[in-house]
C-alpha cells in the first residue's frame, strides 16, 4: 500500500529560500477562520443537524468532480447511483459504488480532486493509506463507522473545521424553511442564503412560465407586467434579507452581456418574454437587462452582485435527458466583458458603494479584460478562480495575469463554491498555500517587503472576504 501523506510543504514553492518564506507566511494565516461566502451546499444539513449517509452517498454520488472523470473513462452513471430523471435502475449497493470508485481512483492523480479528497481521508477520517481496489472496505468501513457519531453531524464538523461563516445558494421560490429554522435552533454556527434568480430572469430556463407563475404567487405582486415583475425581484430580496441573511446575489448567465434599454422598451421586451414567443436574441437580451437591473438594485440594497457567466451548462444532450442538470456535462465557453458589460458600467460602474464581482471561465480574459476593468471602474472586483480553475496552476496563473494591473485589493480573496461539505477547509487550505507561495516570491525577488507581503496573506485569506460580501 502507498502510505497517505499530507507533505506540510504542500504546494509551495521548490527553491528553499523561496519555501522559506511562505512557510512563514502560511504560519501566520492557516489557522483563520474560513469565510465560505459562496456555495451551495445543503442548508438542511445545518438546521436537522443528521447524520450524513453513508461514504458514497456523502463523497461519491452527488459530486459532479468525482462523476465525471469516471464517467469521461466509461463507467456508467447508473453504476454509481446517480438518480435517473425518470426513476429507472441505478446502483443502490453503495458499497458496491464505494468499490467501483476506489478501483478507478488513479484516474484522479493529479487533479485538485486528488488533493482535496486525500486531505478528507487524512485529514478528517484519519486514513494514513491511499484509496485503491485492495483497501475499499477499509475505507469504507471506516469512514461509515465515523459519520454515525455525533462528532461527524453537520454542526460538530462545522465547528471543527473553524467557518466562521458559510453561505448556501436557493433559487427565488426557495421558501428558506432550513434558514428560519437554523436561526431559531439556537446555534451559535453562521449559516446564510444567496439570492439566485435565474429560474424567473433566463427565459430558456427550463419550466420558465409556470416558475414565473408562482414567483408573482409568493411575492404577491402583478408579474403580468414590467413593474410587477421588479417589484417581485425587490420583494424576494428583502425576502431572503430578512430570513436568509443573504447579503449577496447570484447570477449563472451564459455570457457577460449587459443592456440599458429605455422602461418603455425593457416592458415591451419583457411582454414577448411572457407570451413565449421570443428569439434566443431576445432572451439574451432580456438576460443583459436584468443584469443592469439587478445592479441597480443591489445599489439600493446594499446587496453584493456575482456575475459566473461563461458556462455552457449541459452540453450532453443524452446525459441533461436522462439525468437532468448538475451532473458533469458543463464546459467553459470564450466569454467577452468589455464591451458586454460596458451598458451596465455606464450606468452603474462609477458608484463605490456597489459592489460586483466577475467570475471567469475563460482565464485568457484575466489580463486581456478583467484586471483592466477593475484596475479602474470602482464598483468592480475580481472573483477567484472557479470551477475548472479552483487548482493549484489555475490560482498562480490568476495571480500573475491580474496582479500587476488589478493589484491585490480589486480581488475577494477566495470562495470555494461547492456542493462538497468536507472539502471546504482543503479547498481554503490550497488557496492559502497558494496565495503565500506566490507573495514569497515577490519577496525574494525584493518587490514586496516581508510584513507588507504578511498584511497582504491576511488581507486574501480573511479581509477582503468580508469586505467585499458586506460580512
């Protein structure tokens, strides 16, 4: 067996001078609280407090990183018990899913899952041997035997792992039941919502009409017209606000694009959106408007706005069939910002007290596009890098393409956006070893003095969080 070992020099930089440096410079920042202000893990795990299920219905079957690799290698996604649209057979042994997992595991050298996963076999279930065919049920046992304790529910794990705050994700006719119920449980965690209301703003969404139909039923307001459909976005907010403590906004667009139509142009346009007869021209332009319009709202709420456009969500037609959304079929996209968002920055870019945050798929757009923009327009700010980015060289290429133009303190420090609970605090752990390695390298190279490239590690890890999620 090959021993499982976490190297405390993990991910930093080869040269001993330069690893000297950072090591100094992780010291003073690995053991922050995490601030995880976007994601989308479950808000029920936090207000029933449960016992997770077992190992492959917590770490295997509703991981889209895990799926699919395997599934790009051949292995069935019925084979590993992810749920089919219409009810059909699946794998329920989830011993059975565990084994065929821990058989194709190589598959991951590599890949930040690999760094993420080990660190949750070593780090919280105390496994000292990597994962393969010959100790599944080792592992499996093991890790089975730990999620029946009450040391592995939710809350104790939230706790262990040191988050001083996480936020989860509901769409705009989520009723926030868990959020109510977490703030009267009496628990001293910090749990709060994000605003998504991309069901009720793309018209291509699936079910779009009938979504729209029970926005202005829970909201209360006249949908049937332009006013009324603002007003019901306004009214979801403070929703979420009050309930949720939601302090930002989210939205999945496929591209950047923004709009500044006249009131009288935006009702005409919303009214072929309604009817159901519209281009798919015009439904990106309903898209880019709402962008404008949410922006202006969030300069009146205060509410922080997330832009992660440029995913070409559900390529697979035949796995969307079958399986419906979220199962590994999405693929990053060219996305262009400058000209795309130029209507909204006209309109809204030179107000300080707002605050958007761009996230990219496309890295090539970094320094071409993001860091100038917000290199100067006041109310923008970077995003970390996301999804297929969220690893060790997509973190060092952000930081050289923006740093030089955007500086540090156009960023947000980092948001781990995931569906995975226990990968959180080795997520936050990669980015921190990141962040130092690369400011111990402009110390070596006698750009950045020491303490200013220690405020600047305190500044990415804890900071710039907060002060850009209003925390």
């Amino acid at each position: 067996m090959t021993q499982l070992m976490l190297h405390p020099d993990r991910l930093f930089p080869a040269g001993e001078n330069v690893r000297a440096i950072a090591r100094r410079l992780y010291a003073q920042v690995k053991d922050l609280p995490i601030v995880s202000p976007h994601g989308h893990t479950d808000p029920s795990w936090f207000s029933e407090n449960a016992a997770f299920g077992d190992p492959a219905q917590l770490l295997i079957v509703p991981d889209h990183y895990v799926f699919r690799m395997l599934y790009s290698q051949g292995v069935r996604l019925e084979d590993l018990g992810v749920p089919r649209r219409d009810g059909g057979r699946i794998e329920t042994d989830s011993r059975a899913i565990w084994r065929r997992f821990a058989a194709h595991y190589p598959l991951f050298r590599g890949t930040p899952s690999r760094m993420w996963l080990d660190w949750v076999f070593a780090e919280v279930f105390g496994l000292d041997e990597v994962l393969s065919a010959a100790n599944a049920d080792h592992y499996f046992d093991t890790i089975d035997a730990a999620l029946r304790t009450d040391d592995f529910r939710p809350r104790a794990l939230f706790e262990r792992f040191n988050i001083e705050l996480l936020a989860t994700t509901e769409g705009p006719l989520d009723s926030l039941d868990h959020h109510r119920a977490i703030a009267a449980s009496g628990w001293g965690g910090r749990v709060i919502t994000t605003y998504r209301p991309d069901p009720v703003v793309d018209p291509e969404f699936e079910g779009f009409a009938d979504k729209l139909a029970q926005f202005g039923a829970i909201t209360g307001e006249d949908v049937s017209s332009w006013q009324g459909y603002l007003a019901a976005h306004e009214n979801r907010r403070a929703y979420f606000r009050d309930i949720g403590g939601a302090t930002a906004t989210d939205h999945g667009h496929p591209s950047a694009a923004t709009a500044d139509l006249s009131a009288d142009d935006a009702a005409a346009l919303y009214a072929r959106i309604r009817s159901g007869s519209f281009t798919p021209q015009e439904a990106e332009l309903f898209r880019a408007q709402m962008l404008t319009e949410m922006a202006g709202m969030s300069l009146k709420d205060g509410m922080t706005m997330q832009i992660h456009p440029g995913a070409f969500r559900n390529h697979n037609d035949a796995v969307m069939a079958r399986f419906g959304r979220d199962k590994g079929a999405d693929v990053p996209s060219g996305t262009e910002y400058v000209r795309a968002l130029r209507p909204l920055l006209n309109r809204y870019g030179n107000e300080a007290a707002l605050t958007i945050i761009l996230f990219t798929l496309d890295e090539d757009s970094y320094s071409r596009e993001l860091a100038p923009l917000a290199g100067h327009y006041p109310a923008l700010r970077i995003g970390p890098p996301w999804w297929f980015h969220d690893s060790p060289e997509g973190m060092r290429r952000f930081r050289e393409a923006t740093t030089e133009t955007a500086g540090f303190y156009n960023t947000v420090g980092f948001n781990d956006d995931t569906r995975a609970f226990l990968s959180i605090p080795a997520r936050h752990d990669v980015a921190r070893r990141m962040d130092c390695g690369f400011l111990a390298r402009l110390v070596a190279e006698h750009r950045l003095p020491e303490d200013e490239a220690h405020e600047v590690a305190h500044a990415l890890t804890y900071d710039l969080v907060k002060k850009a999620y209003r925390i």
